[in-house]
C-alpha cells in the first residue's frame, strides 16, 4: 500500500489507520517522541559478522509541498 500523498491519510483513514496500526503497532491516539541522546545508546561489547546478517537503508519521507513517488513526473 502506497500513499498518493499526503491527503491519503486523512481521505482514506479508516483503511490507512487500520494498516497503520497492524504494521507499525501504532494507534491514531499514540504519538511518537524521538530522543537524540546518544548518551542512552547501548551497543554490544564486540561486534563481529554474526551480529548484521544483512542491512537494507530506506529513504521514505517527504517534505511538504513535494510529491510522494507516485505523483512525481519527468
């Protein structure tokens, strides 16, 4: 499921919130906080090439104003 921008939250909510909810555990009523103290980090004694099998890096956000993938044109 893919956003077609921002108003697909609000248009198709009772579909979007539902799908919100099953993957990312999160309720409408939940709001995220971030905590930037790197001093709260814990970090195993010794990293060796059993700890990362495999990583994957994934840029998905937006900023306002500019379209989500699926509205971009050449």
């Amino acid at each position: 499921m893919y956003a077609g921008g921002p108003e697909t939250y609000t248009v198709f909510a009772p579909l979007m919130d539902k799908i919100i909810e099953s993957y990312h555990g999160l309720k409408t009523t939940d709001n995220h906080t971030s905590d930037w103290d790197v001093s709260k980090l814990t970090f195993p004694s010794a990293l060796d090439d059993s700890y990362c099998v495999s990583t994957r890096i994934r840029v998905a956000r937006n900023l306002a104003g500019y379209p989500f993938g699926t509205f971009i044109t050449p």
